[in-house]
C-alpha cells in the first residue's frame, strides 16, 4: 500500500470528466487500497480517483470518526438513480481546497447504484453525511469542485488564495 499525493485547485487535472472503470481487477482494487490509505492519512471522509491523477470513475468513504472501527466503502461507476426533492445544506470541505470551507445545497438523499471491489452490483439509500459525501465524491468524478456550487464572488477569492498560497510554496 502507498500514498498517493493529492491534486490541489486550481489544477486543471480536477475539471477532466472521468472514464468508467471497464473492469474490476486486481490495479483497481490495490489503487483503491491506496486511495483509502491516502484518505485516512490525510486525514479525510472521502476520497475520488481524480484526486490523486487518477482520470476513473471510482472512490472511496469512511464516515467512521476516529477511535472507531474503520468502515471503508469502496464505490465503482456509481450512479445517482433517485435524488429527492428535497434538499439540505451541509459545510462541506475538500482535501483538493485545503482549509477552505462553504455551505453546499444538494438534494437531501439519494439512492445510489455502484461496483464494489469484487465488481457486483450495490445499490445505497443514503442520506444525511453519506448523502453529502456521496454526491460531493461523484462530483469529483465529473470535474466538479464544491466551489462550482457556490458564489462565483466567493469561488474566485477561494482560488486567489489557493493560487497565491502554492506561489509562495513554489
Ligand atoms: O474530508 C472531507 N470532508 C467533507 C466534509 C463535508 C463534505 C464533504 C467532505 S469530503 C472531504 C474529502 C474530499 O475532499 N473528498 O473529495
Ligand atoms: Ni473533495
């Protein structure tokens, strides 16, 4: 297992759309071993492919909090087959948008279709964090950022700063 580095905005790495993952095999499931072990160093809840380069459809979750015993998911081509009609704010951080953080509408739960690691169909109804995590994870997997659900006044002083934060780094 290895950690991977993580992919920070504004790169332009994070807008691609991902592909879908053909098959589920043996570099599929070791990647999504080292994406948890990246997540759980970093640390964080959530973690998708394009994140750390990686241009597939794919990522991984843990609500656990720490102390507990470790719940990893690992989710595969996910879908969104029901959203519903009602929706919920949540502050959502993103490791990709380091110490940066805004409130997020998204529908308030939904159902979600996937590939686990063993490449058999899942289906989740998830609400509350996992709903959140879940749909903020997928939007990853489409090249969008939290900051895209957003003022484009508070999106681009996110950016400004991000951008002059890695110059001073450089
Ligand atoms: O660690 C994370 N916490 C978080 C908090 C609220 C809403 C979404 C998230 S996901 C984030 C990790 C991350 O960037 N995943 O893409
Ligand atoms: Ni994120």
């Amino acid at each position: 297992m290895a950690t991977l580095p993580i992919l920070v905005a504004p790169d332009p790495r994070l807008k691609l759309k991902a592909k879908p993952v053909e098959q589920v095999d043996e570099t599929i499931r070791s990647l999504l071993d080292d994406m948890l072990e990246t997540m759980y160093a970093a640390p964080g809840i959530g973690l998708a492919a394009p994140q750390v380069g990686v241009s597939q459809r794919m990522l991984v979750l843990d609500l656990a909090r720490e102390g507990e015993p470790r719940t990893p998911m690992k989710v595969i081509n996910p879908e969104i087959v029901w959203a519903s009609d009602e929706d919920a704010e949540h502050n959502e951080g993103c490791l990709s948008v380091p110490e940066h953080y805004a409130d997020v509408v998204r529908p308030a739960e939904v159902k979600v279709r996937y590939l686990d690691e063993t490449g058999a169909r899942q289906e989740v109804h998830a609400s509350g964090l996992l709903s959140t995590c879940l749909q903020h994870e997928m939007d990853h997997l489409d090249g969008i950022l939290f900051l895209d659900h957003i003022s484009a006044l508070r999106r681009n002083m996110i950016l400004r700063k991000l951008t002059k934060a890695r110059r001073s780094t450089d």
